[in-house]
C-alpha cells in the first residue's frame, strides 16, 4: 500500500502559490434522494446534486500578496490543492470557490496563522498534473 507524506502538498490561487500553508482539506458529498415505490422489495436511491468545501491554514505572511493576501472573504476564486505535490502524473483537484471566512490564530508560544473556508461553486475536478 502506498502512502503519501503531507510535506508534498501544495495550494494555487490561479497560478499563484500560496505562502505558507500548513494544511488544507477538501470535502466532496452527493445529495441522495430515495426513489423507493411501493411494491419494491429493496430501497432505491439516486444521486442529486454534489457540493464541496474545505479550509487551507497558513503560517500568517503578510507579504504573500498573490497568495494569502487576495483570499479575501466573499471573493470567487479559482483554487487548486495538490496532495502530493505538484510534479507530473500527482493528482490534483481544481475548482471555482468562494471565501466564506477568515480567522486568525495567535497565541504567545505559538507561530501566528490563518485559516481560510471555502465553498466550491461548481464541480470539483480531479484529474492529473501534465
């Protein structure tokens, strides 16, 4: 079984990367409707509308003005998170997302940070970096 270190990833707002990030998360879900009618002698279902959302935490880089500086709350934005990296053949998910928060972290003993949450708008793409 192969495994993959979290030191790889990376995240692009447009081609721009950005600074510092310490983790990301992306969540893929489906609605599903039931389609049972009397008479069925198991339950049914079919597949409705799919949505996604997530969160990138950075250490705070106030100089990261492509980056950590334009995820602006309420702004549409076109991201793309990669798991392993960004080499040819590692996966990598694209989407349309809008910025719906920003909290900052500080605390005395600790490295200040960010945390961005995001809702796709649209269809979340899986695919491969060419």
């Amino acid at each position: 079984m192969a495994t993959t270190h979290g030191k790889g990833g990376k995240v692009f707002l447009d081609s721009n990367q950005i600074a510092e990030v310490s983790a990301f998360t992306l969540n893929r879900s489906a609605d599903v409707a039931e389609s049972t009618a009397c008479g069925d002698q198991a339950a049914s279902f079919m597949v409705g509308i799919t949505r996604g959302d997530g969160s990138i935490t950075c250490h705070w880089d106030a100089t990261d003005s492509t980056g950590q500086e334009a995820l602006a709350v309420g702004s549409l934005i076109t991201l793309k998170l990669y798991p392993e990296g960004d080499s040819t053949g590692d996966v990598e998910y694209s989407m349309s997302a809008w910025i719906t928060s920003e909290s900052i972290s500080v605390a005395m003993a600790d490295i200040v940070s960010r945390e961005y949450a995001f809702s796709v708008d649209g269809v979340v793409t899986q695919g491969t970096v060419a």
